[in-house]
C-alpha cells in the first residue's frame, strides 16, 4: 500500500500527485440528491461499490437509506463485510470453489447473495452454502441486452429460479437484470428504448415466476445513465447505480446527462513545459485509464488532454495560458471505476484544504 | 494488499482468478536472452522498473548484468533502494519540493539520478540536493521525435546541461533520448526511420557537450521494440528496455517483433457461458488494461476477447469448442506495464506448477 499523498489540513495545492481527490461538498450534494430522487418512487438502492470499494462510502450511503451495497467480486464483499456492511449481494456469478467458500463464510456476518446463469453454479454455490452451514441469496441473472451474462428471460429463468429455490440452502430472491451498455447510450430516446425493453423481459419474468409461485423481492439493475426508468418501472425494486457519487467525462457526454456533479479529480502537476504548445502532467494512463476516453482538465476547456502513455500526459494548450511547470490540475477521469482501483487513497477536501484521507479497502479486489 | 491468489507446489489450475501468471521458464530464457544479444555491443543495460515494479526481478536482471534500473517515478525509486538496487536513474523529470527531497533522501544509500528539460527543474534539484547533502546524477532530456518531454536536441540541451554542470550538488551525467512512439510502429522500415533520426540527434548532441567540455557517460534510450538499432548506433551507451522480460500482445504485432517469448499472462476464469457463441471471463479491463488492444487468449486462436467491461471480458467463440463453465485461460495482455500494475503478486509457474509468488512491490507507486 502506498502512503497517503496528504494530512489533513493541508491546502490542495500541497498534495502529493498524482492523487486522487474528492470534492467533499459535491460527493455529498450527490448521495444527497440520489436519496432525494428515488424516494417518492419506493424504490431502494442497492449502491454499487465496485465504483467506490470503501465502507466510509458504503456508510455514508446506508445513512441516508441505501439498504445494501452490490459488489462484483467476492474480494469486495470481504472488504465490506469486515468493515460493517450487513447486506452484501454479488451481482456477478461466482466460480470456483474457494471463491464460493469465502463468500458463504461471510454469511455468517452479513446477509451475502450472489447471481447464478447456469445449473452448475447452482449446485456449487448450495454445496459452499451447505458445507459453511449457511443459507445464501440467489438472483437469476437474465440478459435484457448486454449480450454478455444471464439467461434469456421467460422459461429459462423460471427454471433455473426453480433449482435455486429446490436448494435447502440457497434463498431464491428474485432477478438480475441489469443492462450495462444503455448506461452510455448517447440519446435519451436510445436509453429509454433499451431500458424499455429490459422492463418488459424483468416484466415478464417477474410474471411467470408468480405463476409458479416464486416470489422476488429483489428486481435488481439500473446504473447512473438510466435509473430513473427502472426506477418508474413499477417492476425493478432496487437501484444498482454506482458512479452517481463520483460522476466521469464519459457520463458528462450523455444528453441530458445524470442530474450529479463531478465529485472525483486526478490531481496531477506539470512536469515539463519543454515542448511548444503543450505541457505534460505527471499522470498518464496508468493513473486515469483511458478505457472510456481521455480526461479532461477541470475548468480549463482550452486545455486539451489528448494523449495518454504510460506515466505522462500530454495536454495541449488550444486556449488560453498554458499551466505552469509545478501547477497543479484537476482532471476529470474518463471513467470513474477502474479510475479509483489505481489509487490506496481517497484524499477528501472541502473549500481548499484536505479534511479527511480515507482508504481505498478494496483497491485491487479483484478475486 | 490483497492476499496471494496461491501457493507454491500448486498446480497452475488451482490458482485463484484473475491472477498475474509468470511462466519462469520463457522469463529466464528473456533475460539470458537480451544479456546475449547486447554482449558483443559493449553497449548496457539499464532495465526499466516501470515494467516490473519489483526488486526481484531487477536483482535477476543485474545477475545477467543490468548495470542498474530505470524507473519513472520517485516512489518507484525508493521501493528499488529499499530493495537492495544500488543504482537507479528516474528517466523523467521530477517536480515538487516533496518529490526531490525523497530522491535526494535515497542518494545516501544508492547513486540516484534524474532527468531534466527545464532550468527551473535544474535549480529545484540542486537545492534538493544541497539540502540532502548529496549530489545527484542529472541527464538532460531530449526530443528525439515523441513531441512529449524533452528540449531540442543541439544548443538548447548543451545550455541546459552547462547549467547542471555548474551546480555544485549535481552531476552531469548525459543525455537522456529515449523514442517511445518508435517501440510500437509496424514495420521494420518505419522503426529505422524513426530510430535513425533519434540516434543523429543524440549524436549531434554528444558532439556539441564534448566541445563544451562536457562529456557523455550515459547516453540513454531505447525500448523493446527497437533497442538494436540504438544498441548498434555507436552513439547510445545504455539500454532502457523493460517489456522484453515479458513481452505483449502488441509489441507481437509488430512486424519482425522483439526476440523475446511471451512469459506473462493474466489467468482467468469462465464464469459464464448462458450467451449464444460466447463464454464470459471474470477478468475485464481492471484486470487487464485495454490501453493498447484487447488481450489474446493464449494458445486459443479460435477464441476473441473481444470486449471488457470492468470485471468481465467477453469472449468470442470463432472457432474449436467452447470453454467449459469454470475453465481457467491464460490471457496475453495487450500491454504488460499497466497490466502488472493491477496486481499484487506474481505467481511463478513452471512446468505446470506454482514455483513462487514475488510481490509486485511497486505497484501503485505514482508518486
């Protein structure tokens, strides 16, 4: 683990970078305003801590309603669990068998689900369960549009649902149905659409399960692109958004663009002004991944972050001043998730001076 | 930390996923391999740590005699020190106060050099250096056509180095010209091209210091996509290759590609197969950065990763039978730096079973 790039009470400027900085102020006008939206639906949230994989989020979000966090990995529900999480699903399947072990030990601690697409997982996950002498959740993913995970909807999930709930260990409690892609449709038309379409087959689903007398309490999906549909659904029952705390360029670029603010920067400092027409900053790919695009520099349009290597970053001055060698910028990751994975820590400021340092638990939980 | 994901005598099928996998046989035989293409050169070889982050491997590398590291970044250099490497030049520029009084801190148990391309960078390191009471090595950095960092190669970099000289606590120690963008262009022709020009600048250069008095020990650059142009230009002096100890799916596509074999691999688990065609592995791009291309499934032709999300990676059958559910794959990274840099461990592997797990020591080291 790295030692932290700050202490409490140091001016911005002073911080160590690359850094990862967060706005205290607008990451809590954001778990402010998501709490605000989702009441008057009855929907809850479930938030997604594959984006922020620290329990002091996860706390914060609990505290104002949240009734559970997802994980993608095993690795994360430890984290979470072990900092006092007391509701944990895994919105992923899990295979292999330590794996599935971890996971059900953690039931002894937490309420733990996990997703299954697949007989197989089925009758791994009742013999972890089983052998831990635990019961655990499970939610049948279906696919409404990724292409990637997930039976298709309808039969093939009543009978996989059937299996889990014919498992004396495992508690079928409803379906997955998440659709990642709409996430980043440009369009609103286009995401509605998308999502339109997840509703009918969780829709579906959720109907032919009733009608073999399965229940599901958890109709689980939506990000931070779409929520306010799966919200309005009257079929999903829980949000699965993650990024609205943190917000990223990629979702600044969808028309009528999630109603948060831009909490989460890279602070970076420019190392060398050797060149004409442009500065480069000490922060390269392998401190903002670039899977989603470029970053761009917080409130400085004339700067033009436009190539990425391994260490450094090369901005191009289109406008205005170029920055100063030793100056400091904000840059506003491409993509906020696997942008806080880089980091040990969370650098907390408000009005200009760092206020807290919190870890990032689950950096590198990947197992 | 995360905890290792296996334990030496397991056979490679039992270690957990994702997970950093190092065929020791291929490692070895790269390592004897570039100590034997450079042997008749008299040119050395300064490895670079960004790639491999570990002490380990540099004391492997120094055994076949490496003359010392290079790394890009000031906490990357103190994790060498504190490791046992007693001669590490950063091959950037470093700025902030913080950041130069660490470096200079490390000069009291290693030699300790850095790269410049600013006067102000010039005068920051000397004060670092006088108020360590050390000296530190200096090259000056010039722009052998990346456009990145960098003064002209001629008499902005003699002026830049008259200035070195003459600071009592720093020591000029040559120049620093380094192409990177050449490592990765396709063909044969075009890397001469590019590598040609780099090796005139440089010259040039060199000649323009000697008139000044001022001579040349290190004359560094080179990556391993090219490094026997610049270890055959009677001009270079040191070898800052890195990936050639692992290799990658890109620098593979280069035409007539680097002499070295394939030794790292991201192991991954099938996680899903409810998908028509494809299977779905629990490694996506925070498992395997997709910076320079998708990754490669080993040995697997008929098989195309063809798209990562966080933590999955979608794979396309094409051709031959489907993965099994729970089935590990070795997957060749598109770029091996960033990719090491996700993890914490490697898992040494020989002859189908895990020989021992090396941590990767720098990983996170941005500062």
């Amino acid at each position: 683990m790295q030692p932290p790039p700050a202490e409490p009470g140091m001016r911005e400027e002073e911080v160590d970078t690359p850094a990862l900085l967060l706005d205290l102020d607008a990451f809590e006008a954001n778990l402010d305003a998501m709490a605000a939206l989702l009441a008057p639906t009855g929907v809850r949230l479930r938030a997604h801590a594959k984006t922020h994989k620290s329990p002091v989020i996860a706390a914060l979000q609990a505290a104002r309603g949240a009734v559970g966090q997802c994980v993608q990995k095993v690795a994360e529900a430890e984290v979470l669990a072990w900092g006092g999480i007391r509701d944990i699903l895994v919105t992923n399947q899990v295979v292999g068998a330590r794996k599935l072990a971890r996971l059900a030990a953690l039931a002894a601690i937490a309420e733990v689900g996990l997703c299954v697409d697949d007989p197989a997982q089925v009758a791994a996950a009742e013999a972890a369960a089983e052998a831990a002498g635990r019961r655990l959740r499970v939610l049948v993913e279906i696919d409404v549009g990724m292409g990637r995970c997930g039976v298709p909807a309808g039969p093939p999930a009543v009978a996989l649902a059937q299996r889990v709930a014919a498992s004396p260990h495992l508690i079928f409690a409803g379906i997955q149905a998440y659709h990642g892609r709409a996430q980043h449709l440009r369009a609103p038309e286009e995401r509605a659409a998308a999502i339109g379409q997840a509703i009918e087959a969780a829709r579906r689903t959720v109907e032919q399960l009733r009608q073999q007398g399965l229940a599901c309490p958890i109709v689980g999906g939506a990000g931070t692109g779409t929520f306010l549909l799966e919200a309005a659904s009257g079929v999903y029952t829980e949000i699965q958004a993650g990024s609205y705390v943190f917000m990223d360029a990629d979702y600044a670029r969808n028309q009528e663009a999630p109603p948060f603010r831009q909490s989460l920067f890279v602070l970076a400092t420019v190392m060398s002004v050797a060149g004409d027409g442009i500065c480069v900053v000490d922060a390269g790919h392998k401190a903002v991944p670039t899977d989603s695009g470029m970053p761009l520099v917080a409130g400085r349009p004339g700067l033009i972050y436009a190539g990425a290597s391994d260490e450094h970053g090369k901005i191009l001055v289109q406008d205005g001043p170029r920055p100063a060698l030793g100056e400091k910028l904000r840059l506003i990751p491409g993509h906020c998730d696997p942008t806080v994975d880089r980091y040990d820590w969370y650098v907390g400021v408000r009005r200009g001076r760092v206020e807290c340092l919190w870890p990032v638990a689950a950096r590198g939980a990947m197992a």
